[in-house]
C-alpha cells in the first residue's frame, strides 16, 4: 500500500514541479512588468480574490467532503457510481455559474472588502477603480476553478491523480503569455503609477483565459477514466443531502479561513500604499513568499495526501482505525523528510531565492524586505504540513465538524498577531514591513494548531506502534541543521573568490548550496535511521542510469 501511494504521489509530484517552477516564472515576468509594491500588490490581490471566493462559496466542500464520498459510490453502487457523479457534477456546475454572474454584478462591494483605509484616500481613487476593473476581469475565474476541482475529484476518486497536477502547466503558460505581451507593449521604461485599461484587459482576461484552458485540459481525461458525463438534475435519493449536512461544517471551515485571508490582505495591502518611503514589503512580497514555501507543499504533501487520502477513507469506512493511523503518520513522516529541509534550505538561502524569482526589472528594489517574509513563513512550513494531514485524517472519517473548531483557533490566533505586529508593534514609519510581520503571524497560527490538533485526533485513532513522528521530525531537524550550515559554510569559502552578485549570482549560489546539502543530509539521515528519508534517497537512485 505503501509504494502504491509513493508512486501514486511521484505522478502527481512530477506535474507539479514543472506547474510551480511555470509559476515562478509567472512571477518573475509580473514582477518585472507590473513591480513589487503597491501596483503589484493590487492585481495580486484582484487575482487571488476570484479563488478566495470560489473556496468561501464551494470549494471547501469540493476539496475535502467531495473524494470520500465518490469513493463510497464507486464502491457500493450497482452502477460504479455513474449517476451519483452526473448528479453532482451538475449540480455543482449550475451552482457556480450562479454564484459567478452574481459576484460578477458585485465586483466593486466585493473589492471594497480587500481595500485599506491607506487607500480610500480621494487621491488614490485611480488605483481604487483599477482594483474594480481587475477584479470585475478576474471573477469569472470562480466557475473555472470549481469546475476544474469538480472534475479533478472525480478523476481522484477514480484513482487517476495525474491530470489534475499537470493541468495547471497550461494555466501558466497562457498566463505567462499575456505577461510576455504586456511587457512587449507597456514596459518601455519605469511602470506608471496607474494602470491604463488597456494594461487591465491584459492582464485581468489573460489570467482568466489560463484558468479556462485548465479546465479544459482535464475534460479528455474524464471521459479516458471510464466516466461519461451526462448532465443529470435532481439530487433525491442520491444521498448528497448527507455529503451537504458535511458540507455546512467544511463551508464554516473555509469562511472562517477566508475572513483571516481578508484581513492579512489588507494589513499587507496597507504595508505597500503607506507614505512611507523606501522599499517595502506588501501583498505582492507576502504571496510570493507564501507561493515559495508552498513549493515543497505542493510536490511532496498535496501529492502524498490526494493519494492517501482514498484510502484512509476505505479504512475509515471498514472501521480499520490502527490502519489509519498507521497510514496518516507514515504520510507526514513521507512529507516531512523533504519538507524539514526545504523549510531550513528557506531560511538559510531567502535571498538567493527571491533574487532569482523577483530580482528583475521593477522588482528587484524590495529584495531584502522579501528575504525577511519568506523566512518567517518558512518557519511555519513543518507545523503548516503537520496540520495539513491531521485534517485528511479527520476528512476521512467524515469529521467536518473537529477541523472546523480548530480553524476557529487558528484564524484567531493568526489575526490577532497579524493585527498587533502591524497596527500596534509597528509604527505608522515602519508600516512597511508588513509582510514580514505577517509571516511571523501565520507561523505561529500553525504552531498553536499542531500543539492543539494532536490530542484531539488521538481520541479518534489510536497511539499505535508505527504512529508516531516527534522522534523522526527531531531527527529530520538535526540533519537539515547540519546540512544548511554545510551549506553556508561552502558559499563562504567561495565568496572569498567568487561574485555572487544578481539572479545569475544567486542561481550559482543556490546550485552549490543544493550540491553540499542534499549529500550531507542523505548521509546523517542514513547514520540516524530516518527510514523516509532513506526511502526517498533509494527511489531516487534506482531511477539513475545504471541502476535496477
């Protein structure tokens, strides 16, 4: 079961390196194009809305109630689950397209909640009507990203994770296509302060046509899974009334989730439309950052948890709790091995990385500010991919209610840092680093979470032998120490001697570090028997040349 997972997890990982690296490339065109402070973090924050909404409104339930249930109708209908699909696909689909024309018609009340005071001043009305026009432009995204999920969940169910990984490659591409456009009309010297509304079309339909085609990409697959999808109304006697009472906790989730969301963009929002001058560190600083440690996420804990998580819930159904926990433990180790030293290589070598991805035209001036946000976010990497399984284990026992509660605490304790680092331990002069402080925020948000969460899982699974991770996370700390201080130790040398200076800079310097650690920590995993991360090096070197 194991190795099915493993595997499972390396098709979906493989589409999602190539997807994130795509990404990062998406943000190193629109950092030279649009720049990392205020003009930046306003299409930021009107792309990200489109998505933060579709979550608040369905996505939670798509995302988490959604693949448990599939996999039951699979498994005890007569029909393998045919119509129970069409029935939700549907029923989904209708539901978002009503939910798309009526956010579209609220575009200016819906970006009103995401705007500071700072920027509700008379004199910043243009920025003000570029944020409604982006917004307006990016919200028909909401129907592209449910309906993708919708479609995604049921290729999952199906056991066919690879599609919905790969897909987002398209996304970018025809992302980073309008930005290549937009940079070959409008970037002819120093960005304006404003947009043109010729820049918004641009920008705002390029990034929703990248959506669109996502979601067109998985549709052939569907039909190759063995699923022919018929439009099919109605949902009585489909038992979808009970996939809805868990939906209400999952929605209650995401909502409180979402109002942290609101109010971290417009505490970094406000970082950047501060008077204050200099560089600063803003939403475009804060989701950049965010997006950089979410690359280990993305590869290594998304992958093993979409694959887990089938069959933890046919465990679950089969009333096999030791072989749950058995199986959601091994899934955190499996993560951390890669995660524990992503997180520390973050730390060690922020400025290298964000050289690389913003250090380019009009995005090159807040690299330091960056540095700082992509460390104190780094630090809630472990606790964040910790908290992420501990949900999957409670969404297969269809346990909507427990995450809920505990999002509650989370949410709380993420707004409340993030509002008294911003508006009470930072003065109106240091305003601008808010990235930074909200980073600090979120870490210690995640940290309270796990410390929470343990306990309260351990009365659903059982402490079983096999279970357990506090002994292999030390171990998997004490190597990446060692290995990032390697690391460093050899930039050091070499800098004696060598320019580091610029992206090209940066890239060799992250080429050596990766070259020094990755033996180093292979070779202290191996001395202090971290079976994870003793796997991972196996797999790795059976795929080299030479080797069977």
């Amino acid at each position: 079961m194991a190795d099915r997972t493993l595997r499972s997890a390396g098709v979906m990982a493989a589409g999602t390196v190539l997807s994130r690296l795509l990404g990062f490339v998406r943000i190193a065109l629109l950092a030279a194009a649009i720049g990392t402070a205020l003009r930046g973090d306003i299409f930021t924050a009107a792309n990200t809305i489109p998505n933060s909404l579709y979550i608040l409104l369905a996505g939670g339930v798509f995302n988490t109630v959604l693949v448990p249930q599939l996999v039951r109708a699979i498994k005890n209908h007569d029909d393998g689950g045919r119509d129970f699909t069409n029935r939700l696909l549907t029923f989904g689909f209708v539901v978002l397209a009503v939910v798309t024309v009526g956010c579209v018609m609220l575009a200016p009340q819906i970006a009103e909640l995401y705007l500071p005071k700072e920027l509700k001043d008379p004199s910043r009305a243009a920025e003000r009507e570029s944020m409604v026009v982006f917004v307006r432009l990016c919200l028909p995204q909401i129907f592209f990203y449910g309906a993708f999920v919708l479609v995604g969940q049921v290729l999952n169910a199906r056991r066919r994770f690879g599609p919905m990984m790969w897909a987002p490659i398209a996304n970018n591409i025809v992302a980073c296509a309008s930005i290549v456009v937009f940079l070959l009309i409008y970037r002819t010297g120093d960005p304006p302060a404003t947009y043109s509304h010729g820049e918004e079309l641009l920008l705002g339909l390029g990034h929703t046509a990248g959506i669109a085609v996502q979601l067109l990409v998985l549709l052939p697959y569907l039909r190759a899974s063995g699923h022919m999808y018929r439009p099919k109304f109605g949902l009585r006697g489909t038992g979808l009334g009970h996939t809805a009472r868990l939906g209400i906790w999952t929605m209650l989730f995401v909502a409180v989730n979402q109002v942290t969301l609101v109010v971290v963009t417009k505490l970094a929002i406000a970082g950047s439309a501060s008077d204050t001058p200099g560089a600063k560190a803003g939403l475009f600083a804060y989701s950049t950052a965010m997006l950089i440690i979410l690359v280990p996420h993305g590869i290594v804990s998304v992958s093993l948890a979409t694959a887990a998580l089938p069959q933890m819930s046919a465990l679950a159904a089969d009333g096999d709790v030791t072989e749950v926990a058995r199986l959601s433990a091994r899934s955190i180790r499996q993560a951390l091995a890669i995660v524990v030293p992503a997180a520390a290589a973050m730390i060690a070598f922020a400025y290298p990385i964000v050289t690389v991805i913003a250090g380019y035209g009009s995005g090159k001036d807040n690299l330091t500010l960056m540095s700082y946000t992509l460390m104190t976010l780094a630090l809630g990497l472990v606790p964040f991919t910790v908290q992420y399984f501990q949900l999957r284990t409670f969404y297969a026992f269809e346990d909507t209610r427990t995450p809920f509660f505990l999002q509650c605490v989370i949410a709380a304790t993420n707004i409340a840092a993030a509002v008294i680092g911003v508006r009470v331990l930072l003065d109106a002069e240091h305003l601008r680093f808010s990235g930074v402080v909200l980073g600090a925020a979120y870490a210690l948000a995640y940290l309270v979470a796990v410390l929470m969460s343990r306990p309260v899982l351990g009365r659903k699974v059982p402490r079983v032998h096999g279970a357990g991770i506090g002994l292999p996370l030390l171990a998997m700390v004490i190597a990446a120490v060692f290995a990032v201080g390697a690391g460093r130790g050899a930039l050091w040398l070499l800098g004696l001697a060598v320019d580091w200076s610029g992206p090209l800079g940066a890239i060799l310097q992250l080429a050596v570090a990766a070259v020094v650690m990755l033996p180093v920590y292979a070779g202290i995993a191996r001395v202090l028997r971290i079976h994870e991360v003793n796997d991972v090096v196996s797999l790795v070197t059976s795929k080299l040349p030479g080797r069977r």
